[in-house]
C-alpha cells in the first residue's frame, strides 16, 4: 500500500450510556488526490463525528461536492474523491449511495452509533461481512481478514447497502434487473456509442501513470481506441489542460506464439498506444496457482484459468510504475458476447441469461479483475459497467444481441456496428469483426490444456471419484476443479469460505441454466469458448491437430 491508517472511535449509546469503539483500518492504492486523501477520512464538524473508509473511485465527486450548501463544502479538508460520502450521509443518510456514480465498497461511522457499510452496484469492488462470536459485525476487502474473527462470514451482496436503522438493504433495482421483463426498446447505435465513450472517459480521472489492458479482442481494443482518442487532454480539467500522462501504454501477455499477442500487436500499430509484450510460460503459470488462489479465493476453474496470466501480467505493469489500468470486462454479459449465445433459443430466453450473467458478476469477472491486479496494487477500471451505458445497452430489445454463426451473424453486431465509422475509425475492421475469444483460451490454447493434464497427473482416479465425500458442498466435477478445490481448502479452511463460490455445469462461460440450450452441452462441461465446437474457430480439434496448431 501507498499508507496505512487506523481510526478507533468512541461510542456512546444513548439508551444505556454504554461506551463500545468502532474500529476502521485501511490499506490505501493513492490513485486520486495524492497530496491528500488519507484513511480513514473523518469529520469532526458534524453533529456526531463520522469516520469513513473507502475502497473504490467516485467519478462524480466534483458534481456531489458542489451540491451540498456551502457551509457543508467548507468542511472538506481533502482532495479525495470520496471524500463527499462523509458529507452527503448527514445530509442525505442511507439514500447518499444512490446518489454515487462510481466502483466503492465503503464502511462509513458515527460516535453516535449509526453506521453504514455499501457496495457498488455491480460489484466491482470486493466487500466480505460476517459475525464475531461476540456478536460484533466485521466487514472486510478481503474475505481472509474475517476467516479468523467471524463464526460467519459471506460475500455482501452488490448493489446494496447495510446501516444501523435499515439493516441490509438492496438500492440498485433498475428495470433491467428483473431478467423476465423482456425491454422494447429500439437499437440507437450513436447513442449506445456515446454511452460507452463517455463511460471512458470519466474513467480516466487519474493522477498516476495509467494504462490499458490490450487482448487485441473487440472490447479491450475499444476501450484502448476511446482512451487514445483523449488521452492529449486532463478529463480532470474536462479536457481544458494538457494531459499528465498523455503517452498510452498499452499491456498483453500470453503463451508464445498465442492469439492474443499477435491480435494486440495489430491494434496497438493502429492505434500508435507504446505496447508493452509480455509472454509466460506454462511452468510459470502453474507456479503461481498457488498465490493465485490464495488472491482471488476462490476455487472457480473459469476465473482460476483466465486469473492467472492477468495476475503474471500486473506483476509487470507494476514494475513499470503504473497504477491504474482500463479493461474491458462487462462487455461480454451485457452485449451477449459469449459464443454459447449463438445457441440462445430466443430474445427473451437470451436477455434472461445476460441478466443471470450481471447477478453472478461480482463472483466471476469483476473478481478477476479486480483481485489480480489488486494483488501488485494495480487498479483496474470497467467503463462496459458504467451504470449509464448498462441502462442503454439494457434498454434495447435483445433480438439487437441475437447471433448465429449459421447465419453469419456475429456476437456483440450491434456494438461493433456502433463502433464503425470508417470516416474516422476506432478500430480496423479485421478487429471490429474479429470473433470473440475468451481470455483463457487467447493466452495460449496449450494454457487450458496443460492444466487439465497437470491436474490429471495430481489427481488420482480413486481420489476424484470420493470428490463429493471430501467436499460435500459443490463437489467438483472435473479433475482440475478437484485440483483448485484442495489449494482452496488449504488456505481458506473455513465451511463459509467454500459457500461463497457458485457451482454448477457450465458451457463456454454459461449458467447452468443455458447448459440445455444445445443437447451436444449436456455431457460437455466446459467454460473454454472452444467447447461451443460449431461457433468457435479453434473447436475441439483432434490431438494431432491441437498438437500442430499450438506450436505455430
């Protein structure tokens, strides 16, 4: 961490003069205000003193400030942009978290014994609570810091808030949430494009070294083609002054030899980003299963695959001196960008999976994303889930995000079409119409296959078959699941800790439920995108194949 702090307040009850403390610790990745900013922040000027903790950014913090009175602006002694949730909660209590426009999970506290703790409402940002045998409520970042104080312990749920008058309530609800209620809306491509630019750009706000995640696919590139297009001018100053850092770096690691590294060599020449290549080996990857558990927690074979190049690669990015990254996960579960969505049976049956898909993100990408590069004090930023481009992008009728290879329909068209403007082009169009490639198959197709034959040389026949004795909650179903299931188990013993990573059959990054929406997936159970063997461009080719296509 850049600093550390701690605060311990003083309570008060009012009813029984009781005197108990609140303590907040934080660990804090200087990315805004660094000249200030310290936490825990804390007002003393209000009617009871308020402490607060933060971990997240607060893209409208200038817009949240100026709408308080004027004496309440006179009270902020920092630069941070979440500063302004320490002077809303008088203002406006529970209800300032609808008022955010950001990524946070934040524990806010009074010496009069209210409180509030929140989380984005996506879930970019981790936030864990439990309960101490004593009673007392524990929140964390990490879901390590409570295996050893709490009895119990789970993942707070996003999009809602927990406070001492309210308990734990859900303020996130916008229409698209409710996956039944199929929208109507019609495909506006200029105003699908603004959403996702300006959702870069507020994303920008940074007073460090920054850069961009680059697989060289449709949404990293993107995202890397918008922050170019700004990046001359401070998004802090509204693009009035010259920009701190306006040289791109640009950021990819894979096998050697892998798509990605080739596809982001492509985009980087054409965007003119200073591109940084970075390669591993599968001996490498394999070392670091370890740690990387140990980061992400969790036992997930789809997350564990894709975590651990992003978590090689932040090691560098670091290195270098940068703090803060743009990536482009989201983009995939909104804009049905998976390719078992080629197989979605209808328009209503697809914007129900997408919406299952948001549910679940906070355990799957925003995870990834987020531990990975938190592990080496790198930040990473989502603009696909900005909450104004969600509501746009959710608002369309999803025969827009229908796709059938069949047919010669791509994934995410409408995006891509939205993206297209070939009198000032963001991207070439070989990488406009490139076809979706999951992370963890770009880096190297060889990557998954070694790690289902590492996991197979450490798991006996006799051992997997006992799986569903040795873990009884969500037993594994493969091999290299009962492989990442005893690292898990070693670091994270706790029942609770198990109970906070989903299970189920997937295909190709689904749900359980899409798994019938092809009968070839029912004995298929595989996150690769390759196992959608009719869509994907690699499939699942014949050893002697497979063989001869990693080596080139």
């Amino acid at each position: 961490p850049d600093w550390s702090g701690i605060h311990v307040q003083a309570v008060t009850h009012p009813e029984t003069h009781k005197v108990t403390h609140n303590i907040l610790a934080h660990e804090r990745l200087a990315i805004v205000g660094l000249g200030s900013g310290a936490q825990p922040l804390v007002n003393t000027r209000a009617a009871a003193d308020t402490a607060l903790a933060v971990n997240g950014e607060i893209y409208n913090h200038e817009a949240l400030r100026l709408s308080l009175p004027e004496e309440v602006q006179a009270q902020f002694t920092t630069d941070s942009d979440c500063e302004p949730i320490l002077h809303l909660y008088p203002v406006f209590g529970d209800e300032l978290v609808k008022r955010l426009d950001g990524i946070f999970s934040f524990v806010l506290t009074r010496t009069d014994g209210s409180f509030l703790a929140a989380r984005d409402p996506i879930g970019v940002v981790p936030l864990y609570y439990g309960r101490g045998m004593d009673g007392s409520l524990w929140f964390a970042s990490e879901m390590k810091a409570l295996t050893e104080v709490c009895v119990t312990f789970e993942e707070f749920p996003p999009g809602h808030y927990y406070s001492s008058t309210a308990g734990l309530q859900r303020y996130f609800e916008p229409v698209w949430w409710d996956g039944e209620k199929v929208p109507t809306g019609e495909l506006d491509l200029v105003t699908l494009r603004t959403a996702l630019e300006d959702a870069v750009v507020k994303r920008m706000m940074c007073d460090v070294p920054f850069g961009v995640l680059l697989s060289g696919g449709l949404d990293s590139s993107l995202v890397a083609s918008i922050v170019c297009r700004h990046s001359a001018k401070r998004v802090e100053s509204h693009e009035t002054t010259k920009a701190w850092w306006p040289t791109i770096h640009s950021f990819s690691i894979g096998l050697k030899g892998s798509p990605d590294l080739a596809n982001a060599q492509d985009v980087a020449n054409f965007l003119g980003t200073i591109h940084h290549e970075f390669t591993f080996t599968i001996d490498e990857g394999i070392d670091a299963l370890e740690d990387v558990i140990w980061h992400l927690e969790t036992y997930d074979v789809t997350t564990i695959r894709a975590s651990t190049p992003m978590y090689l690669l932040s090691r560098r990015i670091k290195a270098m001196g940068v703090k803060m990254v743009l990536s482009g996960e989201g983009a995939d579960e909104i804009m049905a960008g998976y390719l078992y969505f080629h197989k979605a049976p209808s328009p209503a049956e697809l914007h129900k999976e997408t919406v299952a898909k948001m549910h679940a993100l906070s355990k799957y990408d925003c995870l990834r994303a987020n531990k990975t590069t938190a592990a080496w004090g790198v930040e990473a930023r989502v603009p696909f889930l900005d909450q104004k481009f969600m509501n746009v992008a959710f608002a369309m009728d999803p025969k827009h995000k229908m796709c059938d290879a069949s047919k010669g329909t791509i994934e995410k068209l409408a995006l891509r079409k939205a993206f297209d403007t070939p009198e000032k082009p963001y991207l070439p169009q070989s990488v406009l119409y490139r076809v979706k490639e999951a992370f963890s198959d770009g880096v190297g197709y060889s990557w998954i296959d070694s790690l289902k034959e590492h996991a197979a040389a450490q798991v006996s026949d006799e051992m997997f078959a006992a799986a569903g004795h040795r873990f009884p909650h969500n037993p594994p179903q493969s091999k290299e699941a009962y492989f990442y299931r005893v690292i898990f188990e070693k670091h994270f013993p706790h029942q609770c800790a198990a109970q906070q990573v989903p299970g189920g059959p997937s295909v190709a990054c689904s749900t359980a439920a899409a798994v019938h929406w092809d009968p070839a997936w029912e004995n298929n159970y595989d996150p690769s995108g390759r196992a959608v063997t009719d869509v994907h461009q690699a499939g699942f080719q014949k050893p002697a194949a497979a063989a001869a296509s990693s080596t080139q």
